[in-house]
C-alpha cells in the first residue's frame, strides 16, 4: 500500500515508519467524515480508528474527529466534494455514492464479478491505482478500500431466485446494482439507505439491495421475510482524503499515518469477513452463530447453478455496457480489463 500511494501521489516514504519513534511524529488532528452512525462499520472500525487507535500507536500525536453523515444530515454522495473543498481532510464512503464525477471508480466493484471477500479484495488491490490516477486530477486520493460486505436482496415476499426477481420493484444504491437487475428484469428504484423500512411498508419498493450485518442493524427484517444467498456484489468502501492536505503532512508523520492505515485495511478485511457471516446467522435463525443479539427469522433463497449462469449472461449484456456508458471514455475498458479483467478471466469488448 505504501508504494502505491507514493507513486500516485508523487511522494518519498523514505523514512519507514515503523523505524519513526513518537517523538519524530508531529501533532496532527485531522477532521474526518464517517459513514452511517448505526452501522457497524462506523461503530467498529471507523470511528475506533481514528479516536482510539491511531493515537495509541502514535503515543498521542495523531489522532481524528470523525462525524458520521448522520449526524450531518447528509445523503453521503456529498463526501469527496466535501474533501475537494477542505471541510475534511478525510472520508469514509462506499464507492457507489462517489462516482458521480469518477464512473471509472465503479470499476472496482461491478455487479456480477466477485462472489466473495478474497476475489474482491484481489480485484480491489489490483484497481486502486487506476483509481487513484482519475482522483488525483480532483486533489484525492483513495488511501484504503474495505467492504461493507456482500450485497444481498432482501424481498417482502418469496421469489424464486434471480430469475424470480423479474417484475420486482427494488431498491439499489449503485448504478451497477441497476444494470444488473434489470437484466434479470427487475425495476430499479432509488431512495436513500434509511427511507428503506417505510418504503417496503408502503409499497414503494418491494425488495431492496444491502449486506447482511447493515440489514440486521436497521431492522430491515420487521418488514422483509427473505433473502437471495446471490451477492451482487461486494459494496465496497474507501478512506479518501484530500491530496493537497495529504501531501502537506511531513514525510515522517505521513508514512507512519500510511503505516496506521495500511495495518486498519488489513484489521478491517479480516474482521469483517467473520462479522459478516455473523450478519447471515443473525438474520436467518442461527442463535448459535448470533452474537450481535437475537436471531431473527428471514428466510435463505439458495443460489443456484441456474443463478449462476444468468449472472454471468447480465455481467456481459447489461453491467459492462451500462458502465462504459457511463465511463464514456473508450480508456475505461484497457485499465479495467488488464487488472480486475485479467485476474479474473473476463474481458470487457
């Protein structure tokens, strides 16, 4: 991770930082834009990060303010303007609310390509400098990816696999969770994270894409009785930061941050992968595999080889086209594809 971010952002991590003792580090506090304040990648990993663990491994020289969007009243897709303006040095985000100005970051996370948490973080370590090359033409960065794990649809009523969600009104957060299910014929709707619950109560939706763990945290199972075991995708997140304040930090106290947050990405992959398994037992019954709190009833909708193959069918008739639409940028493919692509055996025409 050092040497990525030095090579895109044109700096010398020549004084490594686990060689820094805490008096070569110099006092910083930063300001920093976290996710959603009920989630468990806030609570957990976010906000820890910055009020507790940096600073007890840095002896009290660095450390973070963080604020969820909650608590700002914000939607999220605000966070890199945010950043770009100064208002934070750094922020917490999934991916799919940044791309407004950067469809080239979709690239990391397409619906349809990685199935679980060891091909998604392959495919992401092998992106981030195609990303980080677009952001630093926006003064940023991408300093860390991590995932809000894999992304599940959750309907009212019984559906009968991918094929079974054609007709449905669902709920998406990405334009690549659109492009995939409306190939399997499905209409898209988009509302925010919180206005899910009522929106199933009334009607507006009839199912909706999320993770297992952010799912049982906000209590989408008092409205919603199943669960397709078909991830779409792995809804993935970055730490991001303004490069201009980036590049300001001196070269001791910024490689010995790297260090911090390289070690954060790592933590945060290999927890998350068994919370998020926690996550399914917790919604579908598993008391013995609950720890959160009490299992709650949701029924699993098996994937099969059946779903398996119509994924691959949409990935290549609706996820590749619906993002270099997008992208419009005839470049988009060649990076994606002697990356992610190569690693996985696909090829965008």
């Amino acid at each position: 991770m050092l040497k990525s971010l030095a090579t895109i952002a044109g700096l010398s991590f020549a004084v490594a930082a686990g060689t820094a003792g805490a008096d070569d580090i110099q006092p910083h506090q930063f300001k920093v834009l976290g996710t959603w304040s009920s989630l468990s990648q806030f609570k957990n990993y976010e906000a820890p990060f910055w009020t507790e663990t940096l600073s007890a491994n840095t002896e009290g020289q660095m450390s973070g303010e963080i604020v969820s969007i909650s608590v700002m009243g914000l939607k999220g897709y605000e966070t890199l303007n945010l950043l770009q303006n100064g208002v934070f040095d750094m922020g917490n985000m999934v991916v799919a609310y940044v791309t407004g100005s950067t469809p080239e970051m979709e690239g990391i996370d397409l619906a349809g390509v990685a199935t679980d948490m060891a091909s998604a973080r392959a495919n992401a370590d092998a992106y981030r400098d195609v990303i980080n090359a677009r952001l630093a033409e926006q003064n940023l960065i991408m300093l860390a990816h991590y995932p809000f794990g894999r992304q599940f649809v959750f309907c009212k009523d019984e559906f009968d696999g991918l094929a079974g969600l054609e007709g449905r009104k669902i709920r998406t957060s990405s334009a690549t969770h659109a492009d995939f299910l409306s190939g399997a014929g499905a209409t898209n709707v988009t509302i925010a994270f919180g206005e899910v619950v009522p929106a199933i109560q009334n009607g507006v939706v009839d199912c909706a894409v999320t993770g297992a763990i952010p799912a049982y945290d906000a209590s989408w199972h008092e409205v919603i009785n199943y669960v397709g075991e078909l991830p779409i995708n792995m809804g993935m997140a970055g730490l991001y930061a303004n490069l201009s304040k980036w590049q300001s930090i001196d070269d001791v106290s910024r490689s010995a941050l790297a260090e911090q947050i390289s070690n954060w990405e790592d933590t945060t992959w290999t927890n998350y992968v068994t919370e998020e398994n926690e996550g399914l037992a917790c919604l579908t019954g598993d008391d013995a595999g609950c720890s959160k709190g009490d299992a709650v009833g949701m029924s699993l909708i098996p994937m099969t080889e059946a779903d398996s193959a119509q994924a691959k069918g949409i990935l290549q008739s609706h996820v590749f086209p619906g993002w270099l639409e997008r992208c419009g940028d005839e470049d988009c493919a060649g990076p994606w594809n002697a990356t992610i692509g190569a690693a996985n055996g696909l090829s965008i025409q």
